[in-house]
C-alpha cells in the first residue's frame, strides 16, 4: 500500500481580507486537492476540516466593505468553501 500526503493550510480569522474572498480561495484549495489526489492515482483522500475550527475567531474584513463578523460566520464561509471546492 503506498501512502501519500498532501499539506494545506486553512485560513484564520486574523488575516481574512474578505468573507466572499475566503470563500472563494477555499474552494479553490479543496478542488485543486482533489485534483493533484486524482493526477497522483490516489484512490482516496482525507480533506481535513478541524484546523479551520480552531483557527476560527471573530473578526473585521481588511477589504471591501471592512464588515466585522462573528466566529460562527466565519466558519460558516470556510465549511461553505470546502464544500463548494
């Protein structure tokens, strides 16, 4: 049985420029996953969701309409971008 391990990072709360925008690169890191487990021959893949909890905060968008939102909207966005990815 050959193993192999993919690394990817989840976003934190801290450094969100905008809700949408995390969503969006989320999406993109959990289908570009899929892709390279695909290419890769891989069977089947683990996509790792915890980290995205802890990491979880309240906090203000850097960008845009630099809307605060709460710790349960910010996981919201980041589960909402892992499923659409």
């Amino acid at each position: 049985v050959t193993v192999g391990f993919y690394y990817a990072v989840a976003p934190k709360a801290s450094t969100v420029e905008t809700l949408d925008k995390t969503k969006e690169l989320l999406a993109a890191l959990y289908y570009d996953m899929l892709v390279c487990a695909h290419k890769a021959g891989m069977e089947h893949i683990v996509l790792p969701a915890i980290s995205s909890g802890s990491l979880a905060d309240a906090g203000q968008e850097k960008a845009g309409s630099k809307k605060k939102f709460t710790r349960e909207e910010f996981v919201k966005v980041t589960f909402e971008g892992m499923k659409e990815g």
